[in-house]
C-alpha cells in the first residue's frame, strides 16, 4: 500500500530525502485506474471559475472513497495528475480532447495491506469526532 520508507519509522529520513516517487511507482501494481474528467467549458451559469463544478466533483470523490471502503476495496487518490506537465501527457496518452480537464484519478483495487500487517496512518473516526457540540464524545452511532 505505501512503499517500505513510509511504514518504517527508523526510514523516515530516507523518505523525505527521496522526495516525490516517480509517477510509474504509484501506479504500478494497480488493476484499475481511474481517471475523472470534466467538460471545463460547461458550468453552472453565473458560477465564475466553475467553483460549484468543483465542488460537485469533490462530492463525487468522497462518495466513491466512501463506496469503496465500505466494500473493502482500496481508493488511494492521486492528485499528480491534475498538474500541468502530467495532466498534458495523460491527455495526449488517452486522446482526451484539449478542452477536458482532468479532476481527479485514483488508484482502486484490493490493498495489500489487508492481506498483512501494516502501519496505520489514518485516525480512527471515533478520536476526532463529537457529538451535537465540541468535548462531547458519546458514541454517534450504536454498534452490534
């Protein structure tokens, strides 16, 4: 799921040195991989910069990452693409026409982690997560 240098502690230093992984090193490995695009010319009308676009693709995000861990499948975002230099060759690559943009791609597929141990990155809900007010941090939900 993260290359070795992420999950070790004593390798940190070697993970900030490095610096970014090259493109190939993210993607390698990855049964799917999912890239979104929108019609940059078509927006919301009186919605300048298309910020209300923007926000509706981040909803679409959220609920794809949401969908997909609920089924136990892996969706690792990856926002590389969406910059300038990448987002030029992936176009071409794929003959996506000039005017299209790409929003977002993610990586999605069975982590390997869930087959082996692995250092946790993310909280649990449960720590960041109140209740009606701030301090409150009865259980939301009831489990079974």
């Amino acid at each position: 799921m993260f290359p070795p240098s992420w999950t070790d502690p004593a390798r940190l230093d070697e993970a900030v040195r490095g610096g970014p992984s090259p493109l190939q090193e993210r993607i390698q490995g990855s049964l799917t991989l999912l890239i979104v695009i929108y019609d940059s010319p078509k927006r919301a009308p009186a919605s300048k910069g298309d910020i209300l676009g923007i926000m509706s693709l981040g909803s679409v995000m959220e609920n794809m990452w949401l969908m997909t861990q609920s089924l136990g499948i892996g969706f690792h975002v990856l926002s590389v693409f969406g910059g300038t230099p990448v987002e030029k060759k992936v176009k071409k690559i794929l003959n996506i026409p000039e005017y299209m943009k790409i929003a977002f791609a993610a990586r999605v597929g069975y982590p390997r982690s869930a087959l082996t141990n692995y250092l946790r990155v993310r909280r649990d809900i449960k720590d960041f997560t109140h209740h009606n007010r701030f301090g409150n941090k009865q259980r939301m939900l009831q489990e079974p």
